[in-house]
C-alpha cells in the first residue's frame, strides 16, 4: 500500500494537452495526499513537466481539471495557488543575493520584515546554506544553487512542493548526497510533493508512490517497491531496469505455461497493485516473458531453463553480474552468487515466480491512435 | 631542436600576421594612420586651435555665451523629449519582438532595419510626403473636408522632429532590448509568478531589473543619436528650431562666422564624448547570464484578448509609423495634385511621371547649373570612390589589427574616433584646414569621398576584423607546411574568407555615402550636388515641380538604399552557416 498519511489533498482529473499540434498528455489522472511525495518517472519527452507546468498554472491543459481540497483550479492564476515549484534549472533571479531570492516569495504574501528574515534564516538552516546569504546566486556551484532554489521554493510553506527534475544537472555523488537531505526534508516537513525524474534510482530512493508516464498516459502507479516487484507492462519492467524480455504465447492456464522460441516456460502472472486492467489471458494469447535477473541458478532439470553463452561475468560487490547471449540472438542479465567462465556455455534454471507473464494493457490499442 | 615536436607555447598564445616583422607591416599600420591624420585629427585639431586663436584675441563676448547656450538647451530638450516618445514607442515594441510569435513578424524585423539605413534626407522627405502642406493627409483633408488651406501644420515644428527620430531610432529600442527580453529566460518570470507575484509585480521586480542593462544603453544611444541628428531637424524643423549641429552650419555657411561655428562644435564634441563614457559606463555594467537553454523559448503566440489586443496593436503602430511615410513618398512622387500652367483653378490629378522626367532637363531658372540628374551620377562616383577607399583602408587597419598588441588597442581607438566626432564637425573642419589649392575644397571634389570613407572607415574595420580574427591560425599554418608563401597564404586562406566581409563592408560604405548629408553639406558646390544635398535644395524651394523632383529623387535613393539592405541580409544569411 502506499503510504498515504491523510486525505487527498491535490486531484488531477484527465489531463489534455497537445505540443505542437501532437498529443502529449492524453487523458492523466492523479491524487496527491497529505503528507505524501509522489514521483513522476518517465521518459524525455513524455510531458511530465508539462503536468507540473499545468498544475502549478504556468500551462493551460486542452482538457482537464485540477482541483485542490475539491476547489477547481481554473480561473485561479498562477500567483494565488500558493504552490511551490523548482525548476529544473532552477531560475535563480541573478540580480539577487540568496537572501533576496528566497525572501522573494515571503514578500509577496507582505510579511513584515522581521519575519521575512526570520524565516529566510530558517529556510536557509534548513538546507544547510546559512552561512551563504549574502552570495550572489550566480557565484554559487551547481548543488548549493539547488539548496538555495529548494528553500526559495519551500520558505513561503507551499500548500503543494513540485520539484522538476532537482538533481538533473548534478553529478552523481551529489546526487545522492542532495536526494538524502531532500528525503529527510520532504518527511521533516510533510509538505505533499510531487517531484519528477526521468531516473528509476532517483525515484525509487524518494517516493512514497511511483506513477509511471508513457505515452501520455499513466502506465502504472504505486509503491516503489510494488511497481518493481510487479511491472505492469512490458514497457514499464524495461523502463525500471528489468530488460530480460521475450515475446510467447500462451500453451496452458493452469498452471501458467507459454511456448517462446527458447523453449516453454512456467510463469505467473502478477496482479498490478493499481492503473488498469490487464486483458484476460487465454490459452493463445501472446505475452512477453520477464525473467527477473535475481534467482537464477546455474544447472537444474526440467522445464525453465535457458541456455546461453557467458559474454561476461562482472563481480558487483553483493555478487556477479552475468550477460547471457541466448541462442535466439537476446542478451539477458542475471545476478548470480558465484562467477561464471567468459565465453563457456551454461544453463540457468529460474523458479516459476521469477518468470512473469506481462501484456500490453487495455490502452494499447488507444495508443496507435495518430 | 625540441620546439620541432611540441609547439611552444606563445606560438599558440599570440596569432602571428602573415607578415612576419617586415617593413610591410608598417605599411599596413601606416596608410590608414596618416589617412586618419591628415584628414581626421588635422582638421579637428584646426577648429580647435581656430577657436582658442580668435577668443583668445577678442575675449568671450556675453552674447556668444547666448549664441551657444540657446541651441544647447534645444539640442539637449529636443533630444530628452525624442528619447522619451522612442521609448514609450520603442519599449512595447521590444516587448512584442522579445516576447510574442505572430505571422508577419519576420517581416516586420526586415521593415525595422530600414532606418538603420535610410538617409536623413529621405526619411525628411518622407514625412514631408505624408504630412507636410502638399503631403497626403493634408491634400485629402482638403479635398474631404473643402478647405482652402492644409489643416496640419506639422512641418517646422517640434513635433515633426519628435516624430522622426521616433522613427528613426525605435529600431535601437527594439534591437538592444528586445533581443535581451528575448534572452531573458521565461522561466525566471515563470519562478516569479509560482512564488505568488502578480503581473505587474513580475514586470517591476524581475524582469526590469534584469534588463536594466539593456535599456540604459538603448536610452543613451538613443539619446546620443537625437542629441547629434543634423538632416532630420534642418529639414523638418525649420528656421525656427536649431540645435547645436544646424547651428554649426547655420552660423559657417550662412553667417560666414567659422569661430563661432567652431566653438560650437567644440561644445558638441564635449557633450558627446561625455554621452559617450556614460554610454560606455553604462554598457560596461555587468551583464547576467539570462540565456534560456533553447532558443526562442521564450516566445509565444499571444493567447488572452488583452495580449492579442496588445500585439496587432502594436504591429499596426510599427507598421504605420515604418512604412506610411516611405510608401506615402513613393506614391507622392508619381502623383501629381496641382493646377496646371495656364488654367488657373483646374487641378489635374492623377499618375505622373513628370517628376522624374524632369529630373534630366536642365532647365534654366534651376537651382543647379546641371540637371538634377547628374546628382545622381555624382553621388555614384562618390560613392564608388568611398568604397575603395574605406575598403581598402580598412583592409589594411583591420589586417594589422588581427595582430593583439597593446599598441594595437591605441589603433583601434583611434580608427573608431571618427564615430564620435559628428559629420557636421568633419565638414566645418575641411572647409577650414582645406582652402587652398591642390586640397581645395571649391576645386578638388575627392574630399567629398574622403569625409565619407572616414565616416564608413569604423564599420569597415568593425566587419572585416572579427572575420580575420575568426580564421584559425592553424589553417595559415596548414597552408604554409603544405608549401604556400606567406602571400599564397593570404590569397588562398585569408582572401576568401574575408572577401563575404568586405562585400558586406563594401555595401555598407556605399550605402552611408550615398546617403551622407551633414559633411556633404560643406563639401558639395552648386555644379557638383549629390543626390541628398540636391533634395534639401529642391525641398526648400516653392512651387509643384520642385516638390515633385526632390520626391523623384528621395524615392531613388530609397529604392537603393531597400535594394542594399536586401542584398546585405542575403549576402549575411550566406555566411550564416
């Protein structure tokens, strides 16, 4: 279950939009609740952004509503909805000091001030910036400007944070280093937040709930841990990093089998935590298999077995990564516990759990639409 | 030797000129340097040395204080109340240009380059065309309305003067700031609004501030170009109004008072050069990195009512106040609108081309000894000759100039000083120094395209040194190990890339001369008038045909000068990419 901490707060109601004239959100519904960060994981290109841009008001939708504590938000410009909003780049006012940045929008809302400063200075705490308030924002590094832009969007105590790929310009040590401090942030405040990222990893260490965006629609949505255990489509396992697919066709229901060109497996099919339904699956039906990389075991008899040859075999620490060239011509990844011989032949045997049958879902059809 | 295998590292720091240390090289230096000497600083420093002799001797008479004070204040109100008007006009047209996409908007940019190049004579004539006693608006007044006099009295007026370097130098405002709005990235105005800013709290907080810079500057200019302009107001303002320039002209050719001529152009000079340092202050500011990640980012199609309200708006304005003077010139020229000889009250109208067919006869009680024609042909020699000379000049000083050296920067300063002495300054300099045989003015008719070329010489070199600089050394180096001679190397690697240059530095130095009227005004004699100074003549004659033939001719030159900047954008677009 994903870990709501109240009622929900932010409503967004089949969400339209066209980019130059082809469609790029086609239909998007999500909830926000109360105290909960919701990532918004999909590719370049896929309109994330473009949500948060509709939402915050910067962006007007072709169809669709936002509501917030049931409220529509048409009609209410930008500067009253009271959100916050990181930029991607983060749109630091050059011709101000970090101080005046993030007392910007505490002015707005004509705060007196003492208080201005007072919270300026407790925003900046926060984000372990205080000795900096007086620096020109164009003298800072890439990380301290993301600091600064995350305590001018959070200062005024938006109802609602929206973070834009936050940590997109940033090399990866800091990168993980500013996802922890923002993490803690995001719990120590409660503010409901939806931050978006094109980046599984990113996704993964902050979000309370996963929604997966493809093709203008949501292509799943959950807990973290959830959508990864249990991929609803084809797309979504590739997009989070479970690229061991290959296409069959149902033999038997019970228990579940399908013949591929490397033989017949024995699988599940695992029922998505939420988005849509999945067709029903009849003998016939042609699926794709995804053989997760954990569980594998060299040797074993019967069925669930794929052969191949080890291209390599990388030690990674907490085991090896093996790369398996199947004879069907597929490269497939495992974890194994022991290393394998580069260049010799081996069968791997995978329990049936570990092979999930997945389908296009319903929309699919939709989606070949022009 | 080690230096064979790696390079050392000054050879890479310092670009090296083709002409090793030989005496050829300081020919490079020294054309243009004695050019600039003999014809720049030796008859700027005559007016100075005339003005020191002469007060010396007779001391500051109260009135000559008057005789200054009175055209410096008008110059200095005139151009305050112009700058303002251009930026009321100027700053919503930045705005359109650096904010909105709008079908058309190409064109319109093409529409604003026009008074970067029109001469001042043409644009006078123009605004004399649409709204001057025998203009369009009054002749359709009249004829509307049955009156026997023109209701609009625009002409030798202030607001005359206002209106064109409106005209003039909003073009200034939309280059200067419009591009920096353009730049400005959306998203810090976006960063404004989601931190709770209304409209107009954006607009003061965020997005004037950062293009503070970018209006200053635009303001000075402005201010500088309003406070220098010579044709525009003699033209267009009358007897009535002189400023600091008309009155240097006033006061040498007509008052025959040359050191009080020169004291004024002393004071002028002074208050450019100040308007300058502020200018460069100014420019000087640091500019923020405003750069939006793509280009174009900014721009928008205009949405809500008040924006597309705000846009045609705005694209009207800019449209009638570009092209409704020149088009009403055009049409003007070959419209005739009076009652002909002998039939007193008949008023033939309708198409003519009397105009232009008169400009050839040369009819006796005419003000030249030539037809009006031969203006014409005059003003295409000058103007040849301008374009060798400034070309070559500036071939020469901008080869030299590729070379970085501390002297060099002396050089460069001093070829741009020209800039900022006015035509008006040059000519009263030239009649002063240049007064006996063989540089006489009265007999000796190549001043004419040497007061030119030093006006044209700045943006000569301007064009032509960027595009040597910007050829690698490594190719010159390339050609050299492949056997080329240090002239083979200049023909076959530096040619070639810089001849697109020099054909953009050549159209432009055609352009100005064709056009030049402040120096030309000294310069030119009644048998040898260029094209501008015959159009002034014809202007400030009575009677229809005189009218109509400096119409002819003001028409002529803005068709060349339309003609120049197309070929100047095609011949730029080539070398874009």
């Amino acid at each position: 279950m994903a870990r709501s901490r109240g009622g929900v707060v932010l409503v967004v109601e089949d969400i339209w939009k066209d980019y130059e004239g082809l469609p790029l959100l086609r239909g998007v519904s999500l909830t926000v609740s109360r105290g909960e960060t919701v990532c918004l994981l999909g590719a370049s290109g896929s309109g994330k952004s473009t949500l948060l841009r509709i939402i915050a008001g910067l962006e007007r939708a072709e169809r669709g509503r936002v509501l917030w504590d049931g409220q529509d938000l048409r009609g209410v410009p930008v500067h009253r909805r009271h959100f916050g909003l990181m930029f991607q780049d983060y749109a630091l006012f050059p011709h101000r000091s970090v101080a005046q940045n993030v007392a910007f929008g505490l002015r707005m809302q004509g705060l007196p001030a003492g208080e201005v400063r007072a919270r300026v200075a407790e925003a900046l705490e926060q984000v372990n910036m205080g000795g900096f308030a007086n620096r020109r924002v164009t003298d800072l590094s890439g990380g301290e400007q993301q600091r600064v832009a995350l305590a001018r969007a959070l200062a005024p105590r938006p109802r609602l944070l929206m973070l834009d790929e936050p940590l997109g310009a940033l090399d990866r040590a800091l990168k993980e280093e500013l996802a922890g401090e923002l993490r803690a942030l995001l719990r120590k405040t409660q503010v409901p937040a939806i931050y978006v990222t094109h980046d599984q990893d990113e996704a993964f260490s902050l979000a309370d709930r996963l929604i997966l965006l493809h093709n203008g629609l949501v292509e799943q949505s959950g807990a973290p841990a959830e959508v990864y255990a249990a991929p609803v489509s084809p797309w979504a396992a590739n997009f989070l990093g479970l690229s061991n697919l290959l296409p069959g066709q149902v033999l038997a229901l019970d228990p579940l089998r399908a013949k591929t060109p490397i033989g017949v497996f024995e699988g599940v099919q695992v029922e998505p935590a939420a988005a849509r339904t999945l067709p029903p699956l009849r003998v016939g039906s042609p699926v794709m298999l995804l053989f997760r990389p954990g569980n594998a075991r060299p040797g074993g008899e019967g069925e669930n077995r794929i052969t191949g040859v080890v291209e390599d075999c990388v030690f990674m620490g907490e085991g090896f990564r093996l790369r398996l060239r199947l004879e069907s011509g597929h490269l497939f990844t495992f974890l194994l516990k022991e290393p394998l011989e580069t260049g010799g032949r081996v069968t791997l045997s995978l329990p049936k759990g570990d092979v999930q049958f997945l389908m296009e879902p319903d929309g699919a059809v939709g989606r070949e639409e022009k | 030797m080690s230096s064979a295998v790696a390079p050392t590292p000054g050879s890479r720091a310092q670009p090296r000129a083709v002409w090793g240390g030989s005496p050829l090289r300081l020919l490079l230096w020294a054309v243009p340097l004695v050019f600039l000497a003999v014809f720049f600083f030796y008859p700027l420093g005559a007016i100075f040395r005339l003005v020191i002799v002469s007060f010396w001797r007779e001391g500051l008479d109260p009135s000559v204080v008057g005789a200054i004070t009175r055209p410096l204040g008008f110059t200095v109100y005139q151009a305050a109340l112009s700058t303002l008007f251009t930026m009321l006009v100027g700053l919503p047209a930045a705005y359109l240009f650096g904010r909105f996409q709008f079908p058309g908007k190409g064109l319109l940019r093409v529409l604003t380059t026009l008074p970067f190049i029109l001469p001042t004579v043409v644009v006078a004539a123009s605004f004399n065309a649409l709204l001057g006693p025998r203009g369009w608006l009054n002749l359709l007044l009249v004829e509307g309305l049955g009156l026997t006099a023109p209701p609009i009295q625009i002409l030798n007026s202030l607001p005359a003067i206002v209106l064109a370097h409106v005209f003039y130098n909003t073009t200034i405002v939309i280059r200067t700031v419009g591009s920096a709005w353009e730049q400005l990235d959306p998203r810090l105005e976006q960063a404004a609004r989601v931190l709770g800013a209304a409209g107009w709290r954006v607009l003061a907080e965020v997005t004037l501030p950062l293009l503070r810079p970018a209006i200053l500057s635009a303001l000075t200019l402005v201010f500088l170009f309003d406070f220098t302009s010579f044709g525009v107001i003699l033209l267009l303002g009358g007897p009535r109004y002189a400023t600091l320039e008309v009155e240097i002209y006033i006061q040498a050719m007509s008052m025959l008072n040359l050191p009080l001529a020169g004291l004024l152009s002393a004071v002028q000079m002074a208050c450019t050069l100040l308007l300058t340092v502020i200018s460069s202050r100014l420019a000087g500011e640091s500019f923020l990195p405003l750069a939006p990640r793509l280009r174009g980012e900014g721009l928008r199609r205009p949405e809500s009512l008040t924006e597309r309200a705000m846009v045609w708006g705005m694209v009207t304005l800019l449209g009638l106040l570009l092209v409704s003077p020149l088009a009403a010139l055009a049409l003007r020229s070959v419209t005739r609108f009076e009652a002909n000889r002998g039939q007193r009250g008949a008023v033939e109208q309708g198409f003519t081309l009397d105009y232009y067919r008169e400009l050839f006869v040369n009819r006796r009680q005419s003000i030249f000894y030539v037809p009006p024609i031969a203006a014409a042909r005059n003003s295409i020699l000058y103007a040849g000759a301008t374009v060798g000379l400034s070309v070559g000049l500036g071939f020469l000083a901008a080869q030299s100039l590729a070379r970085r050296s501390r002297v060099n920067r002396v050089f460069d300063a001093l070829i741009m000083l020209p800039l900022g002495a006015s035509a008006v300054t040059l000519g009263l300099g030239f009649i002063i120094v240049f007064n006996r045989p063989p540089l006489d003015v009265r007999s000796f008719p190549f001043l004419i395209p040497i007061a030119h070329s030093l006006v044209a010489l700045p943006f000569v070199v301007r064009v032509l040194h960027p595009a040597l600089v910007s050829i690698p050394q490594s190719l010159r180096q390339a050609a050299a190990v492949l056997g080329a001679s240090p002239w083979q190397v200049w023909r076959e690697v530096d040619l070639p890339i810089v001849a697109r240059a020099a054909l953009v530095g050549a159209i432009f130095s055609f352009t100005i001369s064709l056009g030049e009227f402040g120096a030309t005004a000294f310069l030119a004699r009644p048998e040898f008038p260029t094209l501008p100074v015959a159009i002034f003549r014809f202007l400030s004659q009575p009677g229809a045909l005189n009218y109509g033939q400096a119409l002819a001719m003001a028409t002529l030159l803005l068709v060349v000068c339309a003609v120049n900047i197309f070929l100047l954008e095609r011949v730029r677009l080539n070398g874009a990419e």
